[in-house]
C-alpha cells in the first residue's frame, strides 16, 4: 500500500501500514520506560492488542495493560484506571483502541496526580487552567478505529454515571505526543463498529462545515473529509481487507476531529445524551439523527449543503446531499429511528434538557431552544 505520510497537523502523526512496529520506539522518544497500555474490554484479547504488548515488551518497556473500559466510560472506570497507573508505578499512557480507550486513556493520563475533581476540568472557559501541567503524563495514541478523532484531539469524553451526563474534559497536554495510524490495525473491526464508527466521522464533518463560526481551514477540511467517507466507507463495509479504503477511512476520521474546532451541533448534543442514558454506540446514534437534523437546520444550510453536494459529485443540491445520507444509512443497516434504538418517548422530556445542556448544542446554525428541540427529538423518533 502506498499510503504513507509523517504529519505534524496538529500533532505528530505517523501514519501507514504495519506502522505498529514503531510503537517502542516513538515511546522511548517522549521519554517513557514503563507505560501503562489502555484499551476497552473487547480489544484486550485480540491478536492486535497482543501484538501491541509484545512490541513493548521487546523494548524493554514492560507489557502492562488496563482493559477496564465501558463504551461510554465514567469516572468509575477512571478511578480504576488512575489505580492500576499508580500501582504499576507507569510514566505514560499508550491508549489503544477506539474513541472509549482513548478517551480514558487521557482522562488516566491527566488525573493520576490532580488535586482537583475531573468535573472541574470541563470544557468551559479557562476552566482547564484549574490543572497542574506539570503531572499530565505523556499520551501515544494507536486508533484501532476510524471515527472518533480522539487521537488528534485534546479533550476526551466522561460520563457522569450519578447525572448520565457526558462531560467534555479538555487541557492541551492531552493532545497525544506522537499518534499512530496504521490501517492494518482497523482490518478486523466488526463491522457495525466499522458503521458506527465511519458514520461518526461523518458526522464531525458535517457538523463542522455547517457550523456558523468562522474558521476556513476547518471548513475545507471536513469538506474533503466528506468527501473521504462517502467514497470509501460503503468500500471498508463491502470488504473489510480494503486497506486502501481503511486508510482513508483513518484519514477523515482524524480530518472530522481537527475539523470540529469550528463547532459541532444538534446531532451531537442529541446523541451525547441517549448514548449517556441507554448506553448506545455514539457513532450509530449520530448516524440515526443526522437527516433528521439536516431537516432541521435546513433553512439557515439549504446552500452551503447545495455546494458541498456539487463538490461530491451529488446532483440534486440539498435534497440531493439527504438522499445520499439516507442511502449510507440504509446501506450500513443503520437504525431508522431513536425509537428502533430503545429510546422511550417518555423520556424525551429529560433528554431534551440534558441536549440544552450538551455544549454542542451552542455551534448548531439554528438556535435550540426547548420546544424545537424536544419537536427535533419527536422527528427522531
């Protein structure tokens, strides 16, 4: 496969095939000598997580893991993490995995040492200054998935398991030092996570572009990350050994991440609390909502969608662009609708409190209040 390339946007990034092997190496580079490796409870005995940990072991930098990851993690999973982090006396975190290893992998990485509560930490003015910089230790990052960005991102995503409440916990130094994208590692995703997944990058994209704040470099980004998941996310879903496919899939995912500096919206704020409530993969959720909330939003997007479909090649404009998000969907065998998903119409109510909430709700191009949100919710269902 020629698909290889070393990138400092925004963070070094070493990306191709097989490039799992540098994964001693780039550790030794920012210093580690014994890093506690995180990921999610299914990945933990596979032949790639294994591989990972031999690769460590090799180098003399131990074969210590922390598996205990639920899909939307929460500060319980964190605690046992920062436990294991200390009792192995480790000096980094490898995380390894999708958005959920990640994800606490940093929250591992930033908390081990803190004085202050991870809720403290939220994503909400300076609020992130509260930390000392000095204890963050060091982050690889190894995507096993393309979705979530995580891996270009400095924030990761908590669940209040008291309030069910995803939290956006952010600082810089949780930028990974050195990220690894290799596309062999996505081959053997099921694939409903290579769905779920895809469908997340998408949407990181399509949320960014329609975004109403200002931020070109964003917009051109999630334009060609669009671009990026439609061709080749129905290839990956067809034929999971398309590496080709696959690495393109891990380039709009890290694209969307990048992207959504710009903002991201009400397929978000929706999806963060149903995932947060009933437990659902993010990526699908977002997958369900997502025409839905270009309904939505059509009023204020109509032509910003109408010139992305001709960028894409999709005749039609608007309805045109829709048209081509349904037919992903229903080649994906994405759910239909939140109801299709468990979601119970007497909880919308509170649902609708909890996406006001959401900090995503704040770059959606139509204002959400609570009556049109809760009638959003309703279409959804």
């Amino acid at each position: 496969m020629k698909l290889r390339g070393n990138w400092s946007y925004p963070t070094l990034v070493k990306f191709g095939a097989g490039r799992i092997s540098e994964l001693a190496d780039h550790c030794k580079a920012v210093g580690l000598t014994r890093p506690l490796l995180v990921t999610d409870k299914a990945l933990a005995s596979l032949p790639i997580t294994a591989q990972a940990l031999g690769i460590l072991e090799a180098a003399g930098l131990g074969r210590a893991v922390f598996s205990e990851v639920d899909p939307n993690p929460h500060e319980g999973n964190m605690a046992a993490g920062i436990a294991a982090y200390k009792a192995g006396g480790h000096d980094g975190v490898v995380c390894f995995g999708g958005g959920s290893a990640l994800d606490l992998g940093k929250m591992i990485a930033l908390m081990h040492d803190q004085k202050v509560s991870v809720w403290d930490l939220e994503d909400i003015g300076d609020w992130w200054t509260r930390a000392n910089p000095d204890t963050i230790a060091p982050i690889i990052a190894v995507p096993t998935t393309a979705g979530t960005g995580s891996e270009v991102g400095r924030a990761g995503v908590l669940t209040n398991s008291v309030t069910h409440k995803k939290k956006i916990i952010f600082h810089p130094k949780l930028l990974p030092a050195v990220t690894i994208c290799d596309p062999e590692l996505t081959v053997g995703m099921p694939r409903f996570i290579t769905a779920g997944t895809g469908m997340d990058a998408l949407a990181h994209c399509l949320e960014a572009y329609s975004s109403p704040f200002y931020h070109p470099m964003s917009q051109g980004i999630a334009l060609e990350g669009m671009r990026l998941v439609f061709e080749n996310l129905p290839k990956v879903f067809a034929d999971p050994s398309d590496l080709e496919g696959r690495a393109h899939m891990m380039s709009a995912a890290a694209m969307g991440a990048v992207a959504f500096q710009k903002g991201l919206g009400a397929i978000h704020s929706l999806s963060h609390p149903v995932g947060a409530v009933y437990g659902t993969h993010h990526g699908t959720t977002n997958a369900v909502v997502m025409p839905m909330v270009l309904d939505f939003n059509r009023a204020v997007i109509e032509d910003r969608i109408a010139a992305a479909a001709a960028y894409l090649g999709f005749t039609g404009g608007f309805d045109g662009f829709r048209a081509q998000v349904m037919d992903l969907r229903a080649a994906l065998s994405i759910p239909a609708t939140l109801t299709a998903m468990g979601v119970e119409a007497a909880r919308l109510d509170e649902l609708t409190e909890m996406a006001l909430e959401d900090p995503s709700c704040g770059g959606n191009p139509v204002a959400m209040t609570r009556d049109n949100t809760r009638a959003l919710f309703d279409a959804c269902m």
